[in-house]
C-alpha cells in the first residue's frame, strides 16, 4: 500500500502539531521531541527502541512519547502500520497538569504502548475534529483527551542518576552546541571548552540525553528548521543556517525525524488558519 502523510498545525490548542500517517518501508532514525508524542495506531503495528528497550503498538494501542526522549520508529509488520499522532509541547500538557492540581511540575508517561479503549476513542475524536478544522470540537475534546492522559498514565519524572559534574559538563556541552549548529565543534574541543575528557564527556553525554553529540545537534538543526519554515523561510536557505550542506541534506534527516519532507511540512505551517490539513 502507498505510504502517505498528513502534517498540520492544530486549529485551536496552541503549540501543538499534528500527523496522520500510513507507513510501510519508512524508518524514523533515533530521535528526539521537544515536546510530546502521542498517538494511536489505527492498523497495522509500530515497533520503536524507546531509551534502549524494543516496542511493539498494535492497532487500537495509544503511545506516548515523552520529551527529550531517544526512540526510533519502523514498521513491526511486513504491511507497515497506519496512526494518529499529537505533539503538545512541555508547556501545553504542564499547564493542562496544573489546572488539574497535579503534584508535578513537568508530566512523564512511564508506559509507552498503553491499552486504554476510552483514550484511543477520544484521541480518535479529537484528531478527527482537528482535521476537519472544527476548533471548537478540537480544543474541547484535545483538552479532555490530555486531561484524561495525565489523570490515567502520568507520574511524576524520574530524578536523573548522573554525577553532579557530568550534569554540569553536559549542560554546558549543550549550551555549546545550541550555539554552534553551522559550525560545531570537534569533540575533543567540545570537552575541552567544558573542563571534561571526551571520553567521559562522550559517556555523561549519551547517559543524559541517550544520543551521542553528532545525532543530537542533528535533532536541533532539525528542531531549528522547524522553527524557521514555521516563519517562511524557503528550504534551500534554511538548510544553509541550520548548518546542512544542502537541501537534500536537510530533506534526508528532516524526513527521517519528523515525517514529512520539509517543504510539506512548510505548507501544513502555512494553512494553520485555515484549519486545512495538506496533503504530501
């Protein structure tokens, strides 16, 4: 069956996207969200490495996804696997969270495939309301959808395990590479700027954010050219200030990340007024 994918900004919750998708040879690389990935398989399944353990989500299964996250995505059967997904951002589902009165600042889902036929039917609602643009359908039932979420599956997030110092040296490496996305540094300067050795840097590195620092400046250049066709940048020039060689250097990882090729992905940005979901 042909693979197709739908990508559009949400008509009425801001800071959250959307996608309905049908895959059968794509593979997500291993990567990360800024915010929350949340969806419901229709048909088929989806199998994805989640921090190092295998998954399997079969049609009627919800996934949650939390942020900063390492997971990757393929099809776990020979016929690919069809889904609905939403993408709150931190603020939207901590505000939703606080409303409710709930003892955590920042929610985690400590399950990522959850068999919840109330939710599935509700995120089915809603994903559906939002794509025919009904705002005000959509904002109720996405609102109750992630109420309904946080009230059944959330938790409060783990307390991180690494060493003081390997915490500071990678908050610093971090910094260093949000500011350094054309022209980054080796990894011998990237320790060197920070006080650490590489290797140990290279060890606190992927213990805090499960990927090495090469595969995540590649998450935020993609994050960063999110952003800029978000705005209206053309593709060729944001290839160029997010630091890719070229184009199809940016159409390569942006795909294998988010979904869609970039210039769809510009045009869902661009019919967020309208409530239209594009086509690709």
């Amino acid at each position: 069956m042909r693979e197709q994918a739908h990508f559009w900004r949400h008509p009425a919750v801001p800071e959250t996207d959307l996608l309905r998708a049908r895959y059968v040879t794509h593979r997500f690389s291993r990567h990360v969200h800024d915010g929350y990935a949340i969806g419901l398989i229709v048909a088929g399944v989806e199998e994805f490495d989640y921090r190092g353990t295998l998954h399997r989500a079969a049609a009627g299964e919800v996934v949650l996804v939390n942020p900063d996250a390492v997971h990757t995505g393929q099809a776990g059967t020979p016929g690919g696997w069809a889904y609905r997904m939403l993408y709150p951002s931190v603020d939207a589902l901590a505000g939703i969270a606080a409303e409710l009165g709930a003892p955590y600042a920042t929610p985690h889902f400590p399950e990522q495939v959850v068999r919840d036929d109330a939710v599935a039917a509700l995120l089915a609602r809603a994903h559906q309301a939002a794509e025919r643009g009904d705002a005000l359908a959509a904002s109720t039932l996405s609102r109750t959808l992630f109420a309904r979420l946080l009230t059944r599956h959330a938790a409060p997030k783990p307390v991180a395990v690494l060493p003081a110092e390997g915490r500071r040296a990678v908050r610093e490496a971090l910094d260093l590479l949000h500011e350094s996305l054309v022209d980054p540094p080796t990894l011998d300067d990237l320790a060197g700027a920070v006080g650490a050795r590489p290797f140990a840097l290279l060890r606190a590195f992927k213990a805090a954010t499960g990927l090495p620092p090469h595969a995540y400046l590649t998450s935020l250049r993609v994050r960063q050219a999110r952003r800029l066709l978000q705005s209206g940048v053309r593709p060729a020039q944001v290839a160029a200030e997010v630091g890719f060689t070229d184009q199809a250097h940016l159409n390569r990882h942006f795909k294998r990340i988010v979904g869609v090729p970039p210039a769809a992905y510009q045009r869902a940005a661009g019919t967020y007024k309208t409530g239209d979901p594009p086509t690709t």
